[in-house]
C-alpha cells in the first residue's frame, strides 16, 4: 500500500540518486562539453566556440544544483521529523528558489552562444518562480501554526 | 504586546498554585505558563471563562491593556 512514510521515501531516493548523478556529471563535463561543440547546429549572439562556455557555465549550475539539492535534503530530513512548518523550511525554500533563478541567469549567459539554452533559463526561472511562491505560503503558514500554537 | 497578563497578581491573590488553576481550568500547566509568561498570542473566550470561574474573578482583572512604549 502506498503512504505517506513511502512516498517521503521515495522523495529521499530521488533526491539520493540525483545527487549521486550530479556528483557523476562533475567528471562529465568537459567530454560532454566536446560533444556538443561537434553534435551542436545552432547559433547565437556570440559565434564561435561553444566548448569553454559550456564547461564554466555547466559547473556554475552544478554548484547551484548542490546548493539546492542540500536544502532538498535539509527540507525532506525535517518534514521525516514532523517539522513541516518552521522557519527552517521557508529559509530551504528560499535557497532553493534562489538557486533555480541564478542557475536560469547562467543558462542566459550560455544563451548568448546557443539561443537553444533560453529555453533551459526560462524553464529553470519559471520553477525559482514556484518555489518563490511555495515559500511565500509556508512563511503564512509558519505564521498561522504560530498563532494556533500560542492560543491557549 | 501591549496586553498584559496579570494571573500571577490574581493567583496570589487567591493563593491558588499554577499546577491547582490548570488542573481547574483543564489546561496543560506548560500552557498555563505561557499564558503568565506573556508569551500567548490569544486566549479562547472558554479558557478565559474558566479561568474567572476558578479564580472568582473578571476578565479585566487578568487582562490590562497598556500604552505601547515608544522605541528611541
């Protein structure tokens, strides 16, 4: 049967597995970078070399995506705890969405090489967006319990 | 909070223990105490009832309102 224990399992998982592949990809970087500079047809503002912009800007967002997925575990470690609504987790939220949108603004910057990474900035600002707004609710939410907590 | 709570001046008065008044008024003494304390952000009309019955008082005999003091 599917619960709530399971399905916060799982969560963990994915965010295991995600770090792990994370950690993995560091290694990855520069072939993948090669590949692409030979795979890739596009264009962009700035012709020429794809391969260096793609490495520093690749593990830009891999140091965001660290950033992030330690708060994901911070967030899932607390709410395994029963400590859903606390400051803490709007503090996770908060990183979290940062990391998104800053990750978004280096794809911007790849962009200039390969207006294909447009996409990736407007797809990784779009979700700093959610979680932005994910955070504005648990703040409320923090706010709410507090007062509920402290009526006697 | 410009509210505040004088229990411990009616409790005295009554020479009544925090332990006895919530036992009376059938809340935890844990949140009795944060009721003294200050520390409540609303008290619920059927606690504080219970709270005048026990304690043989008024409401405005607990509850004071004072003029916030200005910062500098």
């Amino acid at each position: 049967m599917w619960s709530k224990t399971r399905s916060l399992a799982l969560s963990r998982i994915l965010v295991t597995a995600f770090s792990a592949m994370i950690f993995m990809m560091t290694f990855f970087v520069p072939f993948f970078a090669e590949w692409y500079e030979g795979a890739s047809l596009g264009n962009g503002l700035i012709k020429g070399s794809v391969k260096v912009p793609t490495i520093v800007i690749l593990y830009i967002s891999e140091a965001f995506a660290v950033w992030a997925l330690a708060e994901l575990h911070i967030l899932l470690h607390n709410i395994s705890k029963d400590n859903v609504f606390v400051s803490r987790n709007v503090k996770s939220l908060r990183s979290i969405s940062w990391a998104c949108i800053f990750a978004g603004a280096a794809f911007c910057v790849l962009a200039l090489w390969r207006y294909l990474f447009f996409l990736a900035a407007v797809a990784a600002v779009m979700i700093g967006l959610i979680m932005r707004v994910l955070k504005n609710v648990f703040e409320q939410a923090v706010e709410i319990k507090s007062e509920n907590d402290f009526t006697i | 909070m410009p509210i505040i709570v004088n229990l411990d001046v009616m409790m005295a008065k009554r020479k009544i223990s925090s332990n006895d008044l919530a036992e009376r008024v059938g809340i935890t003494p844990a949140n009795l105490s944060v009721l003294k304390t200050g520390k409540a952000k609303a008290v619920r009309f059927s606690t504080l009832d219970k709270i005048c019955e026990a304690l043989d008082c008024q409401p405005g005999d607990i509850l004071e309102w004072r003029l916030p003091e200005e910062d500098d």
